[in-house]
C-alpha cells in the first residue's frame, strides 16, 4: 500500500461520519500505526546493518594487514636464525678464514635483531 493510500485511509477513517462502524475504525488505525512503526523499524535495521557492513569491512582489512604481518614477521626471525647459524659455523671456523668467506659477527646479527625489532 502506498503511501497516499494509507494517507487517505487514515483521513476516512478518523472521520466518524463515514465510517459505518466505530470498532472497525479504531482497529484499521491501530493497524495503520502498527505498520508504519514496522516500516521505521525496518528504516533503522537497514540503516543498522548498512553501518555493521562498513564496520566488518574495516575488521576484514585489518585481518588481513594482520595477517600479513605475521607472515612478515616469521621471515625475519628465519632470517635472523640464519644468520645466528652463520656466526655459530663462522666462529667454529674461525670467522671464515678457512673457506674465504665472510661470516657475520655476533654484533652484525645483534644489530640486524634490534633493527627488526625481534627479541
């Protein structure tokens, strides 16, 4: 039902010279109302629902930064474990010189530690 309908309904119906019975009358205003409670309320839920979207939206993104993060996060402790592994060979080899190569120093890799913030 439209809303001029319900508009003109409602107009016939509070006007008692009309109206052939006072109980009918009464209860289709009743019901008039009623309906036009449902429509606000459903106003508001979709207005409810539209902001909870935008809110979940929000909370999937950070999942995801998140997420990403922690895949970030396990590469430099396996970096740094690598390079703890480098010194501990390296200074058993005695930094290297046996193979030529350059290993890391226990300050390089304390130092690449607090870089990337990895107690």
């Amino acid at each position: 039902m439209s809303d001029i309908n319900k508009q003109a309904l409602r107009e016939e119906l509070s006007n008692p010279a009309t109206g052939s019975n006072a109980h009918l009358r009464k209860l289709a205003l009743a019901l008039l109302d009623e309906l036009g409670a449902g429509e606000q309320q459903i106003k508001t839920l979709e207005s409810r629902n539209h902001r909870l979207d935008g809110i979940i939206a929000a909370a999937e993104k950070r999942i995801a930064e998140l997420q990403e993060l922690r895949k970030a996060d396990s590469a430099y402790h396996e970096m740094l474990k690598r390079l703890y592994d480098e010194c501990d060979t390296g200074e058993r080899r005695g930094n290297g010189s046996q193979s030529g190569v350059a290993m890391p120093s226990w300050l390089t890799v304390e130092a690449a530690r607090l870089l990337l913030g990895v107690k």
